[in-house]
C-alpha cells in the first residue's frame, strides 16, 4: 500500500511536479515548506495544502515526507523526528544521507527533465527507487505504479551512474542542439527542418547503438567533415566538438 498523506520540503521544479502529480493522484498533501514563502504558497494553494516557512513548523500528520530541494541542502535540513517516512527525489544523492532523519527512509527520484512553467506527466516515466526496508520499498513500487510510473530498483552507486549518464544524453545532448540552433540562426536558417530527424534519432535507444551511427564520420569522408570544419569557424565552440565527435565516431565504427 502506498503512502497517502504527504508533506514536502520545496517549492521548485521537482516539489511542484511531485505534489501536482500525488495531488491529481488523490493523495492528501498537507504542508509545502519552503524558504520562498510566496512560491509555497502558490504550489500550497494549487494543491489544497498549507504552506509553512520553516520544516519544525510542518504537521505531523503526513505519511511521508518528500525532500525535493537542491542537493546540497538536502543533509542540512533539521527535519523533526516523526513516524513518517522521510524520502528524497534527487539522482546524485546517496539514500543513507537520510539515516538521521527517520527510521524509515528512501528515495524516489524520476527520470525526466523538469522545466519551470512546464506542466510534466510522471506517467510512463521512468522512477528509481531504494528504501531502508521492505516495506518502504512495496510502499514506493505502489506509489509508482499509482502515478503511472515504472518503478525501477537501484542501489545509490547506481542511480549516481544514471544521473551521470541522463547529465550527458539530455543536457549536453540539448546543448549541442542549443549550440546548433544559433548557429542556423546566424546563417538564416531554422532549426525545425530538423526536428524529424532528432526524434528519429531519439527513438532508437535500443541495440548497439555505434551500429546506427551514420554520416561522413563513419564513411572516412575526410573532405566533407574538412568543408564542415570550415563553414564552423564562426562558432567556435560547435567547430570544437564537430571535430572532437568526428574524432571519437571515427574510433568507435567502421569506414
């Protein structure tokens, strides 16, 4: 059975996505915290909760209590000793900085990008989950699959190893395209003629995945990338990571 009444450190991005998903879910959310006052009391108001300042002033009548602040907050925080569950959603942080908290604790972190101003679904969503105990971790798995997700078991260690790798596939990957997209801006051209195309590419995460791999890297075409090269000498950043890419394609597949 899953926990059905919840408090939540945080008024941001994840708190926001977290309580509006518990909320739309039919859990309780009793209080929001939050150093921002005015931002809990928008997300409190949203979601039928109180907003307090301060975590020694949050009742104690949630079954859990979700930390969904920066990660070098998360072990500052004071929280007062309950019978709750105490449960963090952040990917980097190990499970065990909660152990002075509560009895009970976990982690509960999902895998997807969270912007401000943008409604986010947890439905279908990848979750990584970890608890003290077994009960913790079937309260967790219910909790998922109430909200659509598809709960997934991981040792701290490894949820740091996906934190790292969803750093580089989602950030670094939208940099590049945010790299890319001035410079078609500067040239006079858009971006959208690409977006097939990058969708293709994103939907393929399934095999080997040097075997899709395409373009002049892998056919050796050494005029075609040096023309490249070239044509990127106004941007001096994307010009960098072309060659470097080239460099590394060229290592990893055939000619």
């Amino acid at each position: 059975m899953y926990f059905h009444k919840y408090s939540l450190v945080g008024a941001g991005n994840m708190a926001t996505a977290m309580a509006t998903a518990l909320h739309e879910a039919g859990c309780e959310i009793v209080d929001i915290c939050s150093a921002h006052y005015e931002h809990a009391s928008v997300l409190a108001q949203k979601v039928g909760a109180a907003a307090v300042r301060h975590v020694a002033q949050m009742r104690p009548l949630a079954d859990a209590v979700l930390l969904a602040v920066p990660d070098n907050v998360i072990g500052t925080l004071e929280l007062p000793r309950h019978s709750w569950t105490v449960l963090h959603t952040a990917g980097s942080v190990p499970m065990d900085i909660l152990g002075d908290k509560a009895d009970s604790h976990g982690v509960l972190w999902p895998v997807c990008s969270l912007r401000k101003g943008q409604a986010c679904t947890l439905s279908g969503v990848p979750v990584c989950i970890e608890a003290s105990d077994g009960a913790t971790l079937a309260r967790l798995h219910a909790l998922a699959e109430l909200l659509g997700a598809k709960s997934m078991e991981v040792t701290s260690e490894q949820r740091l190893r996906l934190h790292l790798a969803a750093v580089v596939v989602n950030n670094f990957g939208n940099a590049l395209h945010a790299l890319t997209q001035e410079w078609l801006a500067a040239e006079g051209l858009s971006m959208d003629i690409l977006a097939p195309l990058a969708l293709q590419t994103a939907q393929g995460f399934h095999g080997n995945l040097w075997q899709r791999q395409t373009g002049p890297a892998v056919r050796g075409d050494a005029a075609t990338m040096q023309r490249h090269i070239e044509l990127l000498a106004s941007n001096p950043d994307l010009q960098r990571l072309y060659s470097l890419f080239s460099s590394i394609i060229g290592q990893h597949t055939d000619a």
